[in-house]
C-alpha cells in the first residue's frame, strides 16, 4: 500500500500528533479544536466544538464538566466520535471510539496549568444548565472567588475524557477532488491496527 509522504507511519497517534504540530504552524486560531459528537438517550446526536489538549500514545485527551450535556452524554454511551479538520493544509483526521475518564494527576495539572480566571469559571459555570443572566454568572464567579481564593483545586465534577479509538481516518485533499484517505481500524483495544485505502 502506498502510504508515503504525510501518510507514511506504523503509529496512528505519531501520525496524528505530527499533523496537528504542522496545523499549528499554519492555523490561524485552535488547531487543536474539534468537532466531538455524542448521542443523547434516545440516540439524537450533539456535535460541539472542545479543544483537544493532549494526544497520548493510545488516546487523545479534552477536559470538560462533567455534569455538562456532553459529559453526561460521554458517561452514558462510553463512546465518541470527532473530527480535527484544518483549512490550511486541507487535512483532517477522523477518530471513533471509547471513552473513559481522566480524573487523577493529568487532569490536576492541567487544572492547575489553566488561568486563575479559567479556574474559578470552572467552579461557577453550572455548564449546559438554564442561566437567568450574565449578571447571575458574574455574581457566581465573585462568590466562588471569595470561596476558594487565589488558588482554587480542580472541582470534583470538572475532568477529562480520554478517547481510546476504534477508527482513525486520515484524509487529505487530491485534485479533481478525488482525494487521499486511509483508515485505520481495529475490533478491540487490544487488537492490531489493519490499514485500508478508501475511495475519496
């Protein structure tokens, strides 16, 4: 199979990460952010944007409320899908899979790494819940900051997600459309990957 070039690789997550530091080079905003769907009780889908923030060696990593739509969706069905998509170099990367949570050390210090403001919008913001008015919020944000001061610890309901895939796509653009995709897929986390060219 003729997998050179931008798609020349045994590692889905090497290749994946060193498209991603390309994109960061040439996007002009978030070239770690994702397009990540999930399905809600009755299976009706959600697709918002969230920004990636680490790829692993065996998963990609966000951080979120967990009580938010997403989070409870992400806890329901266990699975996930998302798409990074960047304009500049007509590139994207397709992932499907397991989701599991990342509540320990990692997810502490990335707490801990965001802005002091970041952290306590993180303890106000009751996420995806009605909000009567931005005045309401503020207020929020004033009380939790008289709270827990100037160096507030992660919130027990606020966390990461990692995405364990199933699938991976990689796809570039081709002239005359007829473009470059190559999917990689396993049955099970434990199994080997099997790579397969795709029609544009």
């Amino acid at each position: 199979m003729d997998r050179t070039g931008i798609f020349a690789g045994d590692d889905p997550f090497v290749i994946a990460q060193r498209w991603l530091t390309e994109a960061e080079a040439t996007e002009i905003n978030d070239p770690n952010a994702i397009a990540l769907a999930t399905v809600d009780g009755d299976g009706l889908p959600n697709v918002r944007m969230v920004l990636l923030k680490d790829i692993e060696p065996d998963a990609f990593v966000f951080y979120t409320n967990y009580g938010s739509k997403k989070g409870q969706e992400l806890s329901a069905s266990g699975k996930a899908a998302f798409v990074l998509h960047w304009k500049s170099l007509r590139r994207q990367v397709r992932v499907r899979g397991l989701v599991g949570r990342e509540e320990g050390s990692a997810a502490d210090a990335y707490y801990a790494s965001r802005s002091l403001k970041s952290r306590l919008g993180a303890w106000a913001s009751q996420q995806s819940q009605p909000l009567s008015s931005r005045t309401a919020l503020m207020a929020e944000v004033a009380k939790i900051t008289a709270t827990h001061g100037p160096n507030p610890k992660r919130p027990p309901f606020w966390g990461g997600f990692r995405i364990v895939p199933l699938e991976m796509e990689f796809w570039a653009d081709g002239s005359f459309r007829l473009h470059d995709r190559f999917r990689w897929s396993r049955q099970a986390v434990e199994s080997k990957w099997e790579v397969s060219r795709l029609n544009p």
